[in-house]
C-alpha cells in the first residue's frame, strides 16, 4: 500500500488552496493511494508534522499543495532523502511547477501524474545556502537584493492581496534605494559587485513568471548568478518588464555567471529563498546535485 503525506496550504492562490487540495487528496484516494494528512496551523507546525513521518518511514512520498513558499518547504523535508516530492500547485507563484511541468490549479491532472510517476522519480538540483541564522535547500533561488528588499515589504503589508501588493513594494522600495555593494566569491575568484541585486538561480524562473536565467538548468550540476549592476531607477523601470520574457539578459547590465560555490557579503540585505526569508548576507551557497526525487 503506497502512503502519500500530504502538506496543504489553504491560503494559497488567494483562498483557492483549501479547495483544490482537498480535491488534489481526492483523486490521490480514488487512484489507490493511503493519504497521510500532514498539514498544520502554521508552516512551523507542517514542517514539523512532515520530519516526524519522514524520520518514522511512515511515507513513501511527500506532497505539497500551494505555491512556491510550499515548494520550498517540501524540499527542505525530502532532499537528501529516500522520499520523492510531489507537488500540487495552485499558488500565486508557481515557477517549480512550470520547470517541472506539473499542471497548476489542475487537481486530478496533478494526482495523475504524481501516481504514475510513483516509481520512477526524477532526480534534480537543489541549490543549498547557509547563512548565519541558518542552512536550507532552495528550487528556483536565493536572492539578495532589491527584489528581497521589495519582498520583505510586501510581507510586512496585509493589503492589497495578490501581485499587485509586489508591484505597490516596489514603487516603495523604489523610492529610497540606491545600490548594494557586495563582496563575492565566486569558485574561489573574489570580486566586488556595486549593483541593484544579486541572485542565485538553480532554475529558470521565480517571483511568478520572471525568468532571471533562462538557461539555468535543475539537472546540469551548476548554479546561475544573476547580477544586475548598478543602474538608474528610470533605467532599472524600464528593464523589469523584460525579465517575463527573458529579454533583459541583452541588457549591459545584466551578468550571468555559471557557478558551483558562490559566497555573497554585504550588510544588512534580506535573503529570500524560494520566496520564503532565510535570513541575512552574508551567504554561502553551493549546489547539491541529483539531491532531490521529484515525481514530474
């Protein structure tokens, strides 16, 4: 008897998640599956919740219904493990789901494939980061910079609910930013970086849809920094869009730089990862390859 823990997120995709995860749960049940629920009050308490039936072998996969923040800590519980990751996406941001390919908002699709993938999981890259609070696992990055800055100000606000809460912490942040100065090392090579943001991609895309490093990739064993140097606000304004196409990479701006070990420093700039905070620079980061099986 197959048993899948399920972790679900019922405010995801403003609301919609309660729903589409009990449908997800569902359909998993009509397929022949043995449904763990694993969900909590809170993210501590699901992190928690998802440990202990991991550490007791009491699933042999996880799910996660919800969006990235959900994609973040369902490889926090299954990387390096035995347990492959299956994802129900239905969140505001579900840039994991487009790289692997899982269709969003779409329940019984979603169980389908994750039972017919039983078996014969995928395995992929995580990047891994340590700062000095603590160590984590990421899917799509890490990110320190302007989009951080915007994202811890967008958390900090209740209202408006959705993307334009994100577009609202930018004009915000906007107003009074300048620009970073960073101390990096990269495969061992020191420089120094004046600039708007830093980021570490391990996958194309993330943030809904901006797809910083169009050629990362989660299996070739590499990380993508992604670096926009120091540049006007008007100018800055005027390149964001082109990120949702790729188009910004031509910009002279823009520096993408192939990695394995990348070390980030300077004070007092947020780390996102996956969406989610996790701390403060200074960062390291490395690559864990083929450390997670995915079912897609």
């Amino acid at each position: 008897m197959t048993v899948f823990g399920v972790i679900v997120n019922p405010a995801s995709g403003k609301g919609k998640g309660g729903s589409l995860g009990a449908q997800f749960i569902s359909y998993l049940e009509a397929d022949g599956v043995t449904v763990l629920n694993l969900s909590g009050a809170n993210y501590d308490e699901a992190l928690t919740n998802g440990r202990k039936a991991i550490a007791a072998g009491a699933i042999d996969a996880l799910a996660v219904a919800g969006g990235d923040g959900m994609v973040h800590l369902g490889v926090n519980l299954c990387a390096e493990t035995s347990v492959p990751l299956a994802l129900m996406p239905c969140g505001t941001g579900n840039d994991a789901a487009m790289t692997l390919g899982v269709p969003i908002d779409s329940p019984r699709e979603a169980a389908a494939l994750a039972v017919a993938k039983f078996g014969n999981a995928r395995r992929i890259d995580l990047g891994v980061g340590v700062t000095e609070t603590r160590k984590f696992f990421f899917f799509n990055s890490a990110s320190a910079g302007f989009d951080a800055l915007v994202n811890r100000r967008a958390n900090r606000w209740k209202y408006p609910k959705g993307k334009s809460r994100y577009t609202l912490a930018m004009l915000a942040e906007l107003a009074g930013f300048d620009s970073i100065e960073y101390e990096a090392k990269v495969d061992g090579q020191s420089r120094s970086i004046i600039g708007m943001l830093c980021a570490v991609a391990n996958a194309p895309s993330y943030g809904g849809g901006m797809l910083v490093a169009p050629e990362a990739s989660i299996d070739d064993g590499l990380l993508d920094l992604f670096i926009v140097h120091k540049i006007t606000k008007p100018e800055l304004i005027k390149v964001f869009p082109k990120v949702f196409t790729g188009a910004h990479v031509s910009h002279p701006a823009v520096e993408i730089v192939r990695a394995s070990e990348i070390t980030l420093k300077s004070a007092g700039i947020p780390v996102y990862a996956d969406g989610e905070p996790v701390g403060a620079l200074p960062m390291s980061v490395s690559v864990a390859k083929a450390c997670l099986k995915v079912l897609a």
